[in-house]
C-alpha cells in the first residue's frame, strides 16, 4: 500500500500513468480506434490528439474513468484493493475503503 501511494498517491501522479500509457499506444482514439497520439496540454488539462482522426481527447475518454466524477486517485485505488484481495471484494467494502456514500 504505501508503494502504491508513493507511486500514485495524488491526481497528477495517476493522470502521468494514464499519459504514460497513452505514450505507449495502450489507449485507442474513441472515435477511430486509432492507437497513436500526441499528448498536450491545455488550460491544465491533459488532452491526447489522435494521429489518424485528429480528433482530440482527455486521457479519460473511453476508459472506466469517463463514467464517474470521482477522482483518479480514488479509481486507481479501488483498481489497487481489487487487484490485491485475495478473494472478492464486495461493492458495500469497497465504498467503505474509499470512503464513498451510496446514492
Ligand atoms: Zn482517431
């Protein structure tokens, strides 16, 4: 745990390993699917420009992180607890670990 928020305790750290992965062709443009892209910034917003399309995107388009306002950091932990147990975790659990309120 404390190796996973030395490494991604803050949003700027979880938004460079998202960038990072973008570098490495591992996100796909949204609207063709295209692997590469030229990561900028803008307005302190980090946006990828796809190199097929042209068509710009947040590093969060089309992932798992789109859907919800939560921050990265509390995603990236919640992939950390999921990923780490050794058995399920249930849903009641894992809101209780990241201190999230039920609707
Ligand atoms: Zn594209």
């Amino acid at each position: 745990m404390a190796e996973f928020l030395t490494q991604c305790g803050c949003e700027a750290q979880c938004e460079a390993a998202l960038e990072a992965l973008c570098r490495l062709g591992g996100l796909h443009c949204p609207a063709c699917g295209g692997a590469r892209h030229t990561v900028f910034e803008q307005n302190e917003r980090t946006y990828g420009l796809c190199g097929h399309s042209r068509k710009q995107t947040t590093l969060i388009a089309g992932t798992i992180f789109q859907v919800t306002e939560l921050p990265l950091t509390t995603g990236f932990l919640a992939m950390y607890l999921l990923t780490r147990a050794k058995n399920n975790v249930s849903a009641l659990s894992l809101m209780r670990h990241l201190f999230i309120r039920g609707v």
